[in-house]
C-alpha cells in the first residue's frame, strides 16, 4: 500500500518540501500538501472524511508538533461535544497512509514532508520552542546491517534529535 502511495504521489507535482524551520510560503506548502493528500486518497480508492482533512489541515498549519487533545480543541466546532476517538482514527488513518508521523518523545503528531515518498525520516526538535523538521533518509543505515547480522528484524526506526533550531539560537 505504501508502495503504490508512492507511486501516485510521484506524478502529482510539486512534493512537499517544506521544512520547519526554513521560511516559505506556509499557505501554498498546507493547499499543497491538503490537495496532494486529497488526489492520493483519491486514486487508492481511501476515504479522506472531513475530520481527516481538519485534522491533517491542522497539522499542516501548526508551528509545532501536536498532541491529540490539542488537535481535538482546534477541530471541535464552539459548543458541540468534543470526540477523542475521532480524532484518534483520524491519525491513525493519517499516520498509517503516510500523510503524517508520530513523534514518541514529544508523544505528539506532525504533518509529513515528503507524503507517500519512501523515505526513513529523523526529526530535528528544537528543545526551546517544540517546533520540529523532518529530515529524510538521514537514518543509519549500518543499524539495518547490525541488526540482520544478529537475526533481528527491525518493524519500525524511530530517531529523533533534540537540539536548537536557527530561530532559537539566534
């Protein structure tokens, strides 16, 4: 499935590229990323429902990662009962098709840079302010070759560096 992700997003021109703590035209990376998500879901025949799209709009404009019940107040309209298990599936969905990724130190969400390319992101978090870039393929490959000449067969690799971004620094 993440194969055919992939292909599809391959032909839909132009890729996400933005990074976090690069200044860029916010608003066309988000229409963007929402259209290049839309016509994906599209083509594999998956369902992109109204709370998917909040949900991945909402990480697509947020300066930071964030946690789900901070999704869940942003995408609950004024005066209507708030449902964390929406919120829950829909990042599951997004996680799932690669349209997003879960950051296990911050135990929070960002949008993907580069949805539906085959890639092994590390993610750059800057201590001071939360904000996080995606850096792709930047995983160490030797941990594959260590790991198959021990038998062990890796499912996941997560790395995530903490540090300080250029804004914070300066």
């Amino acid at each position: 499935m993440a194969y055919l992700l992939a292909r599809v997003l391959y032909y839909i021109k132009p890729l996400m590229t933005c990074s976090s703590f690069d200044p860029h035209d916010h608003a066309a990376c988000r229409a963007t990323a929402l259209s290049q998500a839309e016509s994906a879901c599209a083509a594999q025949g998956l369902q992109f429902t109204p709370m998917r799209r909040r949900v991945l709009d909402v990480l697509l404009g947020a300066p930071k990662a964030m946690g789900a019940y901070d999704i869940l107040e942003l995408v609950t309209p004024e005066g209507q009962k708030r449902q964390p298990p929406a919120v829950y599936r829909a990042l599951d969905f997004l996680t799932s098709n690669g349209f997003a990724h879960r950051l296990e130190k911050l135990n929070a969400y960002v949008a993907c840079a580069c949805p539906g390319a085959a890639h092994r992101p590390a993610f750059l978090i800057c201590r001071v302010c939360d904000r996080v870039a995606e850096a792709t393929d930047v995983a160490p490959r030797r941990l594959g070759d260590e790991a198959a000449a021990q038998g062990f067969r890796i499912e996941r690799t997560v790395v995530e560096a903490l540090g300080i971004c250029p804004g914070c620094a300066a």
